[in-house]
C-alpha cells in the first residue's frame, strides 16, 4: 500500500522543521559565530521551505476531501 504523496509532503515538511529547531537549538546553547552563520544561511531557508511544503500539503488535503 502506498502512502499519498500529501503525507510524504508533511513528513518532509516536519523533518525540516525538526532540523531547523535543532539548529536554533545549538546556536541557543553554544553561541558561536561559525553556529550562528551556518544557522542563517541554512536554517532560515530550511523553514521556508518546510512551511511552503506544509502549505501544500494542506492544500492537497483539503482538495482530496473536495472541501476547495
């Protein structure tokens, strides 16, 4: 069985989000310049990304319930 591709979308979304909030994590806890550079030029677009996923795939939901 196969799992539909909104769910895939929202797990990939999640696991950035997850990535992201580790990052600010370690830039929290040991605030070093290389941590905080590589915080801002990665994690800021990873949750991006992770939010236009979500988008999606809330989108996609509502369309396979015919709800838009």
């Amino acid at each position: 069985m196969t799992e539909p591709r909104r769910l895939h979308l929202l797990r990939v979304a999640i696991a950035l989000a997850v990535v992201f909030n580790v990052m600010a994590l370690i830039v929290l806890i040991r605030p070093k310049p290389i941590a905080f550079t590589v915080f801002m030029f990665l994690g800021q677009p990873l949750f991006a990304v992770a939010l236009i996923l979500l988008v999606v795939a809330a989108l996609a939901e509502l369309r396979a319930r015919q709800i838009l």
